[in-house]
C-alpha cells in the first residue's frame, strides 16, 4: 500500500478501538478489532495518539441519538498523517495535526486510525503535545464559534460562562479574555481558585447565588447548562444582548421570554471548520490558551474516562491516549 505520492505505508489489516454494541452505561463499551480505513478523495488517514473525551460522547453512549449503534465515539483527534487521498494537498505522511471530525456524524476517533475531511485538520503546534492537542477541537470549536463567529465578542464586552470550571467553559473563558472581554462565570465555590488562575473576572457559585439576580448587564451569555439555566440567563443580558446555548433543546417558552425582555437566543451545535481550528492553534501556539487535562486514559479504560466524566466533577478535559508500540507491530 502507498500515498498517493507513492510512499510506502506500513500495512496493517486492522486496527484496536472501543465500540459498543448497545446504548447504555459505560459498561457497553469495550474493545473491538476493526479494519483498518483508508482515505477516500478529500480525505486524509490519521494514526491517532490522543482523542479527547467529551459529554457528548456519553450521552451518545447512553441513548438514542445522532449516531448509530454499535458504533465508535470520538470527535478530538490529535495525530501523525499515515496516508492521504486524491486531491488532499495541505498534508503529506508524517504531518503532525489535530481536529475534529464533523459533528455529529463524523464519529470514530477513540480507535488507533482513523479518517476525516482534510480541512478539519490543522498542523499541532510544536509548543503543544499530542494529549494538549487531543483535549482541544471539539470543547475549542464550540467556545470560538459561539463566542466569536456568533456573538462577535469584542474588548470590554462583558460575558457570562456557566460552568466556566468545565470542558467548553474552561476554554470559553480563555477565548473570552484573548478577545479583552470581561468574564464572568459560575461554578462551585471549590473552584473559584481554579477559574481565578483562567482570568475570570468575576466568580459566581452557583450553589449559594442565584446568578439571574446577582448579574446584570452583560452582552453575551454561554449556557453549556441547558433547562432553566436559558430562561434565567436571558434575565442577566442587557437589551439587545444575546444567549448563546450549546445545548440544540430549547426551554419551553424561550423565544417568547426574549421577545419580551428585548433580548436575543440562539442555539449552536459545533462544526468541523478549518478556519476556527487555525484560529485556535494560534492561540495555542501563543500560550493564550491550554486545556486544563483533568485526566488521561489508555484507550482501552475508556470506560473509566466515561465514569470519570458522568461525576460532573472534573475540572478540564479528559484524554485517550494511544500505546505507541502497540500501534507499531
């Protein structure tokens, strides 16, 4: 087998990832051996060394959704090029690039190979390792294009981020602050120091304060949240002011409570975008933003990732890591 430039690739018929063969707990997940994929036209062929791990993924696990059973989760990437396919001319075998397959389709990451479009890749960093990169497309993409491509967040402007200590929030905050905006963002009062360390202006502890009536005033709202958190935090905006939930269900009566208060809401589900993700490779360059690794997993504990994750207590993103030398052999 070889590129399409005639470079010899190492063959291998087939490859370890986790699958499942049900919906359910974390417990359904478990190691399969699949072959290995080859890029189509437009496509390029990543031998993966971290994927990050995110709620999306266990709510796909546990039920119904966009994808199908059995299935193989996974968005964030970070990898070395093994192959490219016809017509594929921004990377050659041996690139190192991290991306996110195209949600919420484009599944299939927590596997040691995997393909995706060419141009949902980007080049990693050199300042950043493959679980940095791995941690960052999905949660980043999601902060910089509800942040910036939709609300145009600018110096001075002053923004709300709910459950800033999280995946999205985390990153949001630091997005935010690279754009000179005030922040503002709620999470329990144990880490407080934690967002205080991201440059979150102001700390709001969920627990013991009802944030709708301790803010007022800001441009932008980020609800990672969803139910009543939508319709609390359009009390928080100033008129014209905007919401922007991450969350594809809107409350009952969303549109009318904005209506009333002069406000706006908008609801974003993230896409693959080579433009976002060079966007956010620069700010990683820079060092203006990291993922916090709340913890990192062989691929085959990804059920421990996933248990890890459902607690709703980690700070950060959780990571899959590869086994290199068993991906050699």
């Amino acid at each position: 087998m070889s590129d399409t430039r005639g470079e010899p690739v190492a063959e291998r018929p087939d490859m370890l990832a986790i699958g499942q063969d049900r919906f359910g707990g974390p417990e359904e997940l478990h190691e399969v051996r699949l072959p290995r994929p080859k890029p189509r036209v437009g496509q390029i062929l990543v031998r993966v060394r971290a994927a990050g791990v995110n709620p999306t993924d266990w709510k796909h696990r546990s039920g119904p959704g966009f994808v199908r059973e059995p299935s193989v989760l996974g968005w964030d990437v970070s990898g070395v090029v093994e192959a490219v396919g016809l017509g594929s001319t921004l990377f050659e075998p041996g690139d190192e690039v991290f991306g996110m397959l195209p949600y919420p389709h484009g599944v299939g990451s927590h596997a040691e190979y995997v393909v995706g479009p060419t141009r949902a890749f980007v080049r990693k960093p050199e300042s950043i390792d493959h679980v940095q990169a791995g941690a960052l497309p999905l949660a980043s993409l999601t902060a910089w294009q509800a942040l910036v491509d939709t609300a145009a967040l600018g110096p001075d402007d002053r923004v709300l981020i709910h459950a800033a200590a999280g995946g999205v929030g985390h990153l949001a905050v630091q997005i935010a602050k690279a754009r000179g905006a005030y922040v503002i963002g709620t999470a329990s009062a144990a880490k407080h120091g934690f967002l205080r360390k991201l440059g979150v202006d102001e700390a709001i502890d969920y627990r013991e304060v009802d944030f709708a009536e301790a803010v007022r005033d800001v441009d932008v709202a980020l609800d990672t949240i969803g139910g009543d958190y939508q319709l609390r935090s359009l009390r928080t905006l100033r008129p014209g002011g905007l919401l922007i939930s991450t969350l594809p269900a809107p409350a009952p009566g969303l549109w009318e409570e904005a209506e009333r208060l002069g406000v706006r809401a908008k609801l974003i589900l993230v896409e693959a975008d080579h433009g976002g993700m060079q966007a956010i490779a620069d700010l990683a360059e820079s060092g203006a933003l990291r993922a916090t690794i709340a913890g990192t997993f062989p691929l085959a504990e990804a059920a421990r990732a996933h248990e890890a994750g459902e607690t709703n207590r980690t700070a950060g993103k959780l990571v899959l890591v590869m086994d290199e030398s068993a991906q050699e052999r």
